[in-house]
C-alpha cells in the first residue's frame, strides 16, 4: 500500500508524526535554512525516513543565490558531483554540454542578429553540431571530482569502468540545452532579452544555466587590510600624483576600466585604460 502527502516546506508540523520511505525537497532553494526556528528543513524532513529500510533523500531545485542557496549546500554535501557527457555526432568525443561565451572556442555560438543559425561547437576538434544531431541516448553521467559515471543512475563504475557500489549520496547538474522541451535557438533568445532586463541576466544563469547567482557585495576594509592590498603600480604615474582612482564603463560586449590620477589643483592624468571582452 502506498501513501502521498504533499505539503508546504514552510510550517515546522509538516516535519512531524509522518514516518516514509522517500522524502523530496521541491525548489529547496525557496526554502528558508531555518524553519520556525527548529533548525534546516533537509535534516527535518529526513528524519520521517530514520525508520525505513531504503531510505531516500531527494532534492530538487532551481538554484537561487550564491553562498546563500539551499540547493547549493545540499549540492556540496555530496563527494560526487555529476554532469551529462555527450558523444559529438562527428569525432566521437565526450562533452558536457556549455553555454560559453564570445571568448570561448566552444559552447552554442550563432551569427550576429541570427539566433536561429546557433549551433554548438565542439570544445574537442571544434566540430559543429547542430541541435538535431545531438544523440543524448548514448551520453553518461561522469563524476568531475572521482570520474565515476553511471548511464541509468542504477549502476554505477569506477574511473576505470570497474562496476562498484552505489555511492551514499550524488548530485546531478543538467540546465536548459539539454531539455527536450526547448530549443536551442530558443535559448538565445532568452539570452538576448535577458541583457535588455537588469535583472535578466540573474534570471537566465539560474533558470537556464541551472547555476547560482552572485551577487556583487561591497566588502568593508579596516586599516589593516588596506594596507595588506597595496601593492607597486606598473604603469608610469607622474611624480606629482599624490592618489589614483579606477572607474569602470559597462557597455554591451565590454567593460572599460580606466585609472587616473590626481595632483594638486585637480590635475587629472590618464595612467591607463584597460578593455575586458565580454558580456556585461
């Protein structure tokens, strides 16, 4: 006889009198670390599982902040951290599929204003692969820390593709490219939107990439530790400048950085301009 109860992670009774055999975490990342003050909800609810004989913790989520994330941790509690390798249709090599960027020479590249000529280049030979040419029936997942892989998540073989144990616990990343539900050229177009929207970019690298968000977080320096930073500039500073500022210049493919220098009276020089490619 089987039972279902489906309930909110966010009361501390959901955790209580109910014994099972399998527990799932639905968008932990929404969950708060510490329900009603009675401590994580994933050591709480994996209590209702103390009592059966095959046990299962299973945890689910779109990831959410970086450092702060619930999946994030339940993800790093794990020594075996898994990602689904494809064969390229044309040389044959393994690869976990990437999103990359301008300065990549591999992950979903298009031509400019085009996003349905996007097609995924090869980071082995840099073949090009079209979304249907991608055979996932043959792919596995590979562990980047111990490369153990399994291909039905039930068997499970060593580095050395010797059959070994199930592992106590395992983590599983996959995002968007690989969904039979979407395109690739569908993909871009998020992309695309996502840098019109100064929260896009947040949205698109957890929803799509299935990676957490980082948030950029200025960091208060005591005197000390100011001092620990300084370091020689290599650029060529006139004798007279007694301070330097940087300020940095967003645009759409690239950010420019440029550091002045002040001498008394508020003469301005320009010590040096740096250019970093990329999306902002």
């Amino acid at each position: 006889m089987w039972g279902f109860w489906c309930l909110g992670g966010a009361a501390a009774k959901n955790y209580r009198e109910k014994s099972v055999d399998v527990v799932c975490y639905d968008e932990l990342s929404s969950f708060e670390p510490d329900v009603e003050k009675e401590g994580s909800p994933t050591l709480l609810g994996d209590k209702r599982i103390e009592g059966s004989v095959w046990p299962k913790s299973i945890r689910g989520s779109t990831p959410k902040i970086k450092g702060t994330c619930q999946i994030e941790k339940a993800a790093n509690e794990s020594a075996h951290f898994m990602r689904f390798y494809v064969p390229c249709p044309h040389c044959g090599e393994e690869q976990y599929l990437k999103f990359g960027d301008e300065s990549t020479p591999f992950g979903l590249k298009w031509e400019k204003d085009s996003p349905e000529s996007v097609f995924y280049l090869c980071e082995h030979h840099g073949c090009v692969i079209h979304q249907s040419e991608l055979d996932q029936s043959n792919g596995r997942w590979i562990c980047e820390n111990t490369g153990m892989w399994t291909r039905d998540g039930l068997t499970f073989f060593s580095a050395a593709d010797n059959e070994i144990p199930p592992p106590r616990s395992i983590t599983f990343h996959i995002w968007t490219a690989y969904s039979p539900f979407t395109t690739w050229v569908q993909i871009v177009y998020d992309w695309l939107d996502a840098l019109k929207d100064p929260n896009g970019l947040k949205t698109f690298v957890n929803t799509t990439l299935g990676e957490t968000w980082e948030e950029a977080v200025g960091e208060k320096l005591d005197h000390q530790v100011l001092m620990d930073k300084v370091v020689h500039y290599t650029a060529a500073v006139p004798a007279r400048v007694v301070y330097l500022t940087a300020g940095i210049d967003s645009q759409r493919n690239r950010f420019e950085m440029y550091v002045w220098g002040w001498a008394p009276g508020e003469e301005a020089f320009l010590v040096d301009k740096i250019i970093i490619m990329g999306a902002s």
